[in-house]
C-alpha cells in the first residue's frame, strides 16, 4: 500500500515536473540501481559492458533473461527498486514524449507552431471555399515549380488541407510576433484577401513594411481603396473586384465571363502566364511571337515594359522587348525561360542566339 502511494506521488510529480527534474530523477534512478547492486554483490549485472542494456531491458519489462540477480539481496533490490521505480520512470517518459509528439501536431493544426520556409507563399485571409480554390490553382502542377504555401488567419479554425499547406493562426494580421511564425520577411509572395477592404489595407501596410522584397498582391472590393494603397505602396498590386466588367462584356459578347475564367485557371486547358525577358540585346516581338507559336503551342499576348505600370496588349510585331520586360502568354502550361527566348535571330534584326542572362 505503501509504495502505490509513493508511485503515484512520484507519477504526479513526474507530469509536473520539467526536463531538469526528470533528468535527475533518471540519473538518480540510475545511480541508485548501481549502487544497490553493487551492495549486493551483483557484479555480473553492474559491469560497465552490461549495466546499462541490462537496465534497460528489465526497467522496460522486456526482461530478455541473459543476465538476472543471483543473491537473495539482489533479486530483493530488483524487485522492491529496480522494476517497480524502472517501469514507472519508463511509463512516464512513453506519456511524456507521446503527449509533446500530440501537442506538436495539434500545435501545427491549430496554427501555434512556427514556420521556417523560404521563398514560399503567405496567403492572408479565410473566405471559406474561396481560400480553397485559390490554393488549388496555387499548386496546380500546370504552374511549374510550385512554392510551399502558408494559411493565414485570424479565423478560429484548423488547417483546412493538413499535409498539403502550412497553417499559420494569428491574434491580428498586424500582431508582430505573430505573424513572425508565417516567414513573412522570407517569403517570395503574399496574396491578401480578406472579406473587409479595410483589414486588406492595413495588412498591406504591414506587410510591405515586414516583407519589402515580396511579391504582394491585395483584394480589394472597392476600387477606391486599391487605389489608395497603390498611391502609397506603388509595389502592391491591387486587385479590383470585375464583376461588373465581365457582366457587361459577357452581355455584348457572349461567353466572355467562361473565356476569361478559363485564362485563369491553372488546372485545366489554356492559362495565361507571364515570364520576364532577363537578356542583354532587345528582341523583337515579331520574331518572339513566331517562337512561342510554332516551337512552344503557345501565343504572345502581350507586353508590359520594365518600370511600367500599363500593359500593352496585343502589340505591334516591330516592337522590342527588352531587359527586364514581362511578356504574358496563352499555354498549356508554364513554359521554362530558357526555351522562351532560345532563338535565332536574323542578320537585319541582330545576330546569334538570344538567352536570358
């Protein structure tokens, strides 16, 4: 009766207890048995090749018999110190390190637990279904290499798409050192979208403040205040809503919602994309636009010129792309960079072969 109540006086303190006090109760564990042993006369057990394994083997109840106490006094010390103090310090250290290995994942569920990706992307907001399709076309395998994508919010939910995503849960999308756990200064491009323009707002402020060198694209459902942020963040690229738009132009020219919906989607059929020209010498957009029709299935769009904000659709074909100038294209999929701009040129327009640097 006796010893029950001290086993469980010692299984209380063992579950209070920090890793300090646990270490030294096994390393006063250990050195008990040793020394008790040794009392007994158990030098078989005690030398220093078997002590150790032989602990335990018969802490853990396992008991594979090669080696076991040959005195009275030393089968009385297994039996009243070594077995019964070995299992509870075993049972204890199982619970524990099975408690921290649940609490790690419902930590990464819940959103507790920090990050440590590098140039990935942090998408800011929960709008439900919307959330999830925007990661679907996230990781669509039509986009290449795809980066890790980081769920932000302020919502009170679990890791929508476990294994898939990382799952950041935070007290506000400008709290500091909560957002600190997504990799916001690390990462290569941050999508905000929350349902209230406002909170976009000032999350795009912190942001570009935390994260200079991303990627940041922001929603917004009034136009006004996109334009608000983009005359203080000019980096930011705001994203207006354009129902009103494409319900206009599906009611002139019908089917233009589906066209427009198929450009921007990345898991089936033809997508639209974009690639930058990283080459010394200009090229010309006509012979360009040749390449990607009949080497690469895929058509030239467009044309946006470095440090400019309008787009130039539809270009004439004796304009020039130069450095640093993102072309926006129709494919299959995303075409490597290398292939986009390996072509001849001929002698009137420019000599040898053109290769982003």
């Amino acid at each position: 009766m006796l010893l029950f109540k001290v086993r469980r006086l010692l299984a209380s303190l063992f579950v209070k207890a920090d890793k300090t006090t646990i270490l030294i109760a096994i390393l006063g564990y250990v050195a008990g048995s040793y020394l008790l042993l040794s009392a007994a006369g158990e030098s078989e057990i005690i030398a220093p090749e078997n002590f150790i394994y032989w602990l335990v083997v018969t802490a853990s109840t396992v008991g594979y018999g090669d080696f076991s106490p040959v005195s009275p006094a030393g089968k009385v010390v297994v039996a009243t110190w070594v077995i019964p103090f070995g299992l509870s310090l075993f049972a204890m250290l199982i619970t524990r390190v099975g408690f921290a290995i649940s609490e790690f994942v419902h930590r990464g569920k819940r959103g507790l637990r920090m990050t440590n990706n590098v140039d990935h992307t942090v998408i800011i907001g929960w709008n439900g279904t919307r959330t999830l399709r925007l990661i679907e076309l996230l990781l669509s395998k039509t986009n290449g290499t795809t980066s890790e994508v980081v769920l932000c919010v302020e919502a009170d939910i679990e890791n929508p798409m476990p294994g898939k995503i990382d799952f950041v849960r935070v007290e506000s999308f400008s709290h500091i050192e909560s957002m600190q756990r997504t990799g916001l200064a690390e990462a290569a491009r941050i999508i905000i979208d929350n349902p209230l323009d406002d909170v976009t707002l000032t999350t795009a402020l912190f942001c570009d403040k935390h994260s200079p060198n991303s990627h940041k694209t922001a929603y917004f459902q009034d136009e006004n205040v996109g334009e608000l942020l983009r005359a203080h963040c000019p980096n930011i690229e705001c994203i207006p809503s354009v129902a009103v738009e494409l319900l206009a132009k599906s009611s002139l020219d019908p089917g233009s919602a589906r066209l427009h919906r198929q450009l921007l989607d990345s898991t089936y059929g033809m997508t639209q994309y974009s690639v930058e020209y990283r080459g010394e010498e200009p090229l010309p957009f006509g012979a360009l636009f040749d390449h990607f029709k009949q080497n690469l299935s895929a058509t030239l769009i467009a044309v946006r010129p470095r440090d400019v904000v309008k787009i130039d659709v539809n270009p004439a074909l004796t304009d020039r792309v130069g450095n640093g100038d993102m072309l926006y294209y129709i494919s299959a999929k995303r075409l490597d960079e290398k292939r986009c701009f390996d072509i001849k040129i001929d002698e009137g327009e420019g000599a040898g072969t053109c290769l982003p640097s």
